[in-house]
C-alpha cells in the first residue's frame, strides 16, 4: 500500500495524536512538521504553555538497530553528563519521542567561527568516554576500530551494491570502474601507512576509542539567533575509533564544505590533537576510506528495501533524476579521497 494513501495517511495521523496525547496528556496542541527523511519526522508541538519536537522513529526492514533507544539513552547520557548545547529527552511513547525544542535554523554556508565551534562540540563530546558511566553505552554503528574489519565493511557494502544494480549499465559502470579502482587504491594506501607508522591492522585498544556522535556534520546542527550550535540526532552514537567523527565532518554529503573550510578544519583538528600522534597517523591513512564509504551510503538509495521505503516510482524522470544527483555526489567524493594535502 502507498504510503501517501488516505488508509496509511489517517492510521499515521492517529499513531501520532495517540501519542501526543498520551506525553502531553492534552489534545489541546498545535502539530507543524518540520523536517522528513527516511529515518525520521520532526513536528513541531506547541502545548499550551510550552514548545516541543515530537520526533517520530521509522523502522527500517531487515536494520538490526534501534534508532530511537540509542538515541534516548545518548541524550539521557549527555545530560547527566550536563552538555548543554543538545535536545533534552523529556518522555517517549512507541515509536514517538518528546524532546526540548531547540530555536535554531540549519547552517547553509558555514563560518570560520562556525567550524570553531563544531570542533568544541567534537571535543567536548569525547571527553565524557572518561565518565564513570560511559562504558556501559555499545559501539556506534558500524565501528571502524579495526582496518581489516573496516575494509570488510566496504566490501561487503560495496557486494550489496554491486548485485543490487546490476540491471542498470550506468550504475553499474560506476561501482565497477571508478569506485572499485578507488577503493583497491585506497585500500593498499591505508595498509601501507598503518605498516610504515606501525600501526595494528586489528582493533585498536579500547582506552583509545572515544564516544562518537556517529553522523557528526553541519547537517546536525542547529544554530541560534545568538550564533550558538547545537547537535541534534544521535540515532548512531557510541564508541568508535575518533578519527571516524572527525573525518565525518570534512566528509558528510548533507552540507559541503569548500575546499577552503575543508583545510581550514583540518588544519585546526591537526592543533587540537597535535600530541595523539597516532589518532593523526590513523586519519591520514583511513580519510579516504571513509570517503568511499560514504560515496557508498549516498549510493544506498538504490537498494530495494531503501528505495521502497521512501515510497517513490522507480522509473521515469524522477528516478534519473535521483541517480544523477546520488552519482555525482559519490563521483564528488571519490574526487575529495585523492585530493592532494587532503
């Protein structure tokens, strides 16, 4: 059944006020959707004497994980934690979660002073792996602590896409030609720069892992009136290497650094972790493994259980359209994984 039906729409519709209902014990409420994607909706809920986001959790066929719990137990860490600049969680009801509102607009062109202060974020959210209940919180989502298991990873992502668009000449010229030569590229790059610093092909130890955001990007920040950032979404937060979140940052798809801000950020990651020789060493050789990795995820969307969650028809302008923009940004970050001084 399409998801837009009237049947779907109405049984939606009275998920959420069954919820709204049962977190603000009032029907008496204003519900605005603000953002949509095909892990999540945000709707803006004005109470009687306050203002909420009412987030509601999608399930995604065949996902072992579990968005909304890692979410929840992150925020309610942070908290205790006393991070300021994050959602509070105040209360959740199946798959909704009630979380403070944050009066903030997404960052289109970032600042200098912008990245400055990701970078604090990125900090200061590490610095709470040192607390005492830190280590009862998993890893994050597909982990790279180890550069065999995290060249697995890839192969295996990259098999999943292979077979999946095999019927597409386009597609599949892509993921056999430029990706893959890119991948066994960079693959025999980072073998070689781990062997040269001396570096373990296998797990790094855990007192050298830190708690990563896990989707950490200007994507997933908010900014107030005031100039502040904060960080929203932690649906893939937990421990992994650092340089993961670190890379993310300069990498993520959903807000493009220029080449300038991407130096610039780097640059200023080089000074703050000037004396963890070996968390640089990693960055260097594991950046361009990471950027095929998410050329791969943008590629995700050519799945089948993906596709049919979003719920559009794969054929005609619509689709062509989609897989233009999909391969451009993974041909982008293909490009970004061999710049010279990246």
């Amino acid at each position: 059944m399409n998801s837009d039906s009237p049947q779907v729409l109405e049984q939606v519709n009275h998920a959420r006020d069954e919820a709204i209902f049962a977190l603000c014990g009032t029907m008496n409420t204003h519900v605005t959707p603000i953002t949509g994607g095909g892990n999540s909706t945000i709707f803006c809920l004005e109470a009687e004497h306050d203002i909420f986001a009412l987030k509601q959790y999608r399930s995604e066929p065949n996902c072992q994980r579990d968005r909304q719990h890692t979410e929840i137990r992150a925020l309610d860490f942070l908290n205790e934690c006393k991070m300021k600049r994050i959602p509070r969680h105040i209360a959740s009801h199946g798959n909704f979660s009630l979380l403070s509102w944050i009066d903030g607009k997404k960052i289109v062109e970032p600042t200098e002073t912008d990245i400055i202060q990701s970078i604090e974020l990125l900090v200061e959210l590490q610095s709470y792996s040192d607390t005492a209940h830190a280590k009862k919180i998993p890893s994050a989502f597909d982990p790279c602590v180890s550069l065999d298991a995290f060249v697995e990873q890839l192969s295996a992502r990259y098999h999943e896409l292979d077979i999946a668009v095999a019927d597409d000449a386009g597609l599949s010229f892509f993921l056999q030609g430029d990706l893959r030569r890119a991948f066994v590229e960079m693959k025999q790059r980072a073998y070689s720069l781990y062997q040269r610093a001396g570096l373990t092909f296998e797990e790094i130890p855990f007192h050298e892992q830190r708690l990563i955001h896990g989707d950490f990007g200007l994507h997933n920040m908010l900014k107030s009136d005031e100039g502040l950032l904060y960080l929203i979404d932690f649906e893939y937060f937990g421990w992994d290497d650092p340089v993961r979140m670190i890379a993310d940052f300069a990498l993520h798809p959903g807000v493009s650094l220029s080449v300038s801000r991407q130096t610039f950020y780097l640059q200023e990651i080089h000074k703050r972790f000037v004396d963890r020789q070996d968390a640089l060493q990693r960055l260097s050789a594991l950046f361009p493994l990471l950027a095929i990795r998410w050329a791969l995820i943008v590629l995700n969307v050519f799945l089948p259980h993906r596709w049919n969650l979003r719920d559009s028809p794969r054929s005609g302008v619509l689709w062509n359209t989609i897989k233009d923009q999909q391969l451009a940004k993974a041909s982008s970050l293909l490009t970004l994984c061999r710049r010279e001084g990246i």
